[in-house]
C-alpha cells in the first residue's frame, strides 16, 4: 500500500516545515514549553506512594491511587482519542490545563482513599486532553524523514520534569506544612503555560502540515484498532513504560529501605543521560536500524534492574541511575519514529496519541502490579520481575522485528 513516505536519506538538510519554517521555531518551542511545564505539576507526585502510607493506606491501595490516574487517561485514550483533532486541540488542552489546576489544589482538603481515588482518575482525563491534543499538534508540523529528531526533541520536554522535580521537591518540602501543599503548589507552575496557549494556537495555524487531515477510527472504532506491527510497537513501548513507571514510583520506598541519602538526585542523573542522549544522538535515530538501538537499551535496562537488586552499595547507586539513563535513553524515539513512519498520513495522529495510550496503560500497571510485588515478595521479587520484562521485551522485539514493515512501505513509496 502506498502511503506516500519518504526515508531519512530523501530528506537530508536541517528541520524544516512546509514554507520554510524551522521545526525549532516558536510553535514547537512553546509546544514544548506547555508540555514541559505540566509535567513538573506532574512529577512532583514521585513521592505519593510514601506519602499515601502516611495517611494509613495499605501499598496495593496506594499503588492503584498511583496508576489510576495513567488508568483514567488510559480509557480516555481508547474512547476519545479519534475525536481530537486540530479543529479542537486548543479548546482541550485549555480544559486539561483547567482541571490539573483545579485537581493540585485540591490535595489539600482530600486524603481518604475515595475522594482521592475520584481525584486521580480526574487529574488523568485533565493530562489526557493536554497531550493528547500536544500529539495532535506535534505530528501536523513533523517533516517527512525527521520524525525521529522531532522526537527525539519532544521527548526533552517530556523527560526534564522527571530530572528536576524529584530532586527539587525534596529540597522544598521540609519548608512547607505538609506534603499536601507540595502538590496543590506545583498548580502554580500550570500558570506560565495557560498563558502561552493562545500565541501557540495563532503561530502553529501557519505551521500546519495538514489542517484537513480526516482521522482514522472516527467512525468505526474496531477497524480502526491497530494491528501486526504497530500493535507490536505498542506492547513494547507499553513494557518500557512499565519499567519507567514502576521505578519512578517505587524507588523512594526503596531508598528509604535501604537508607539511600538524597533519592531525588537518582533521577536527576538518570534522566540528565537520557536527555543528554535526546540532544546529542537525535540523528542516531533516523540513521541506525531500529532494532539494535531498541533491543540494546533494553539489555541495559535490564542490566540496572539487576544491578540494584544485587548491589547495596550507597555509592553505586548513581552510577546505576546512569545506566538506567542509558537504557532508558535510547528506546523511546526509535519506537515512535517507527510508528510515525509505518503509519500512512492519515493515521498518524490516531497511532501517535495509540502510543500515549500505551503510555498510560504501562504507568498504570507499573506502580500498581509492582506494588503487589513489593507487597508479596519485597523489593527483591520487584526489581526481579523488572529485570525479566526487559530481558524478554528485548528478545520479543529482536524476534518480531517490526522494522521489516518499514522496508515494504519503502518499497511500495519508490
């Protein structure tokens, strides 16, 4: 079928959008701003898990109240997705932003397991109508054979909140009254964005690639599901975000178990190689097969798992954040170039926000089964249970090759 693609090497030269607008310009930058800042709302949550403990919430609870929220935009994701598209991103994310803001503040009056439960699963739908209308908006200004560098740049903003906030929020919390005021004051951080809305709704108008595009699975929602590669695509970024998710969430608990002094610094050097891997191998992505970048860092991934699991070592415990960097680092934008690249035009945006759906379905499970893992057999039968997935994720990709695909739709464009 042809779908009217072209390879990275039709496409050499700096990224640029129809008539000439650079990619880095104002529209993606401020895009990236408005993802960027509410995700630092968002990963100021690294430490709920704890926190929930503290109010006398049992670990299996406290893991569902982490994951419901990626579990509701996980639902939204599947019924609602098709139904945003660029006549109606702005508006949704202008309500997402609304209800994150109005969600954070209310940390401070709810703390019984109900209420918080209806809490979360509305902060869910809230980021699930900010990024999902950002994928929209991403994938109308990616240029043909740069989608690998335009994700690669994307994913920065999505990585940096979970490089600074953690870390951050430990240095701020001992000055506040409660771990409450820490969430209902990262709503602050929302503001800066809601303002910058409207001159990115104006700047990205001149910006689109196809204003016009008709999206796949608007009126048939089974036939529209995807299928063979692509949904090979989605169980493996659904695996890596399982990992990302559980170790995100779990880790405080971990290093309060084993007395690791300052937890928060851990991601800071983990995400600092992964971003560092984002901004400096961005053409890495478009150039080397995707098979040997997305099973490597898989390997790796699982070689940190097992490296924490056996070493206690205090000192060890960055460098072993290093290596989960690297893992980490290197998986992600060969996944959603491959997806962007397979996809024929009309379905990228439905695919594109499939693979936030798989996102959302990796973070809910992450916490949640990895809680009932550290709730049945410790951190020990948690950090097993990760090291296995990645291993058999990497063996499963390496198997199947999804790249294969690509080479038929190359074929089928020349």
């Amino acid at each position: 079928m042809r779908t009217g693609l072209r390879s990275a090497s039709q496409t050499q030269g700096k990224i640029e959008a129809p008539g000439q607008q650079p990619l880095a310009g104002f529209a993606f930058m401020a895009l990236c701003a408005v993802v960027f800042l509410a995700l630092c709302s968002m990963t100021v949550f690294y430490s709920l898990h704890v926190y929930l403990g503290t109010l006398g919430i049992g670990a299996t609870q406290a893991g569902l109240l982490v994951g419901v929220y990626s579990l509701s935009a996980l639902l939204c994701y599947a019924a609602l997705s098709a139904r945003i598209g660029l006549h109606n991103a702005f508006a949704c994310m202008a309500s997402g932003l609304a209800i994150l803001l109005t969600c954070n503040w209310s940390y401070l009056i709810v703390q019984e397991f109900w209420p918080l439960l209806m809490l979360r699963v509305a902060g869910g739908v809230g980021i699930f109508l900010l990024l999902a209308s950002a994928m929209v908006v991403l994938v109308a200004i990616i240029p043909p054979g740069r989608s690998g560098q335009a994700f690669s740049l994307y994913s920065v903003a999505l990585l940096t909140p979970y490089a600074v906030m953690p870390a951050l929020s430990d240095l701020i919390l001992p000055r506040l009254p409660s771990q409450a005021w820490l969430y209902a004051l990262s709503s602050l951080i929302l503001l800066p964005a809601v303002a910058l809305l409207p001159a990115l709704r104006r700047r990205t108008r001149s910006l689109l690639i196809a204003p016009a595009v008709k999206h796949a699975g608007g009126t048939n929602w089974f036939a529209a599901l995807p299928r063979g590669p692509v949904l090979l695509l989605l169980l493996v970024n659904c695996s890596y975000f399982i990992n990302f998710a559980a170790i995100f969430f779990l880790f405080k608990g971990l290093a309060l178990e084993r007395a690791y002094p300052h937890p928060g610094l851990f991601f800071t050097v983990q995400m600092a190689v992964m971003v560092a891997i984002r901004l400096l191998a961005g053409r890495l992505f478009d150039t080397q097969p995707a098979s040997r970048l997305v099973c490597g860092a898989f390997v790796c991934t699982a070689a940190a798992f097992l490296l924490l699991l056996l070493t206690h070592s205090h000192e060890a415990v960055l460098p072993i954040a290093g290596l989960f960097g690297l893992g980490m680092g290197f998986a992600v934008p060969p996944l959603n170039s491959l997806v962007y690249r397979i996809s024929a035009p009309d379905r990228r945006p439905y695919n594109a926000n499939m693979m936030m759906l798989s996102i959302n379905l990796g973070t809910f499970l992450g916490p949640f089964a990895g809680s009932w893992a550290v709730e049945q057999a410790g951190y020990t039968g948690f950090l097993s249970a990760e090291a296995a997935l990645s291993a058999l994720t990497a063996v499963l990709f390496l198997a199947l090759n999804p790249e294969r695909a690509l080479r038929h739709v190359d074929q089928a464009s020349a």
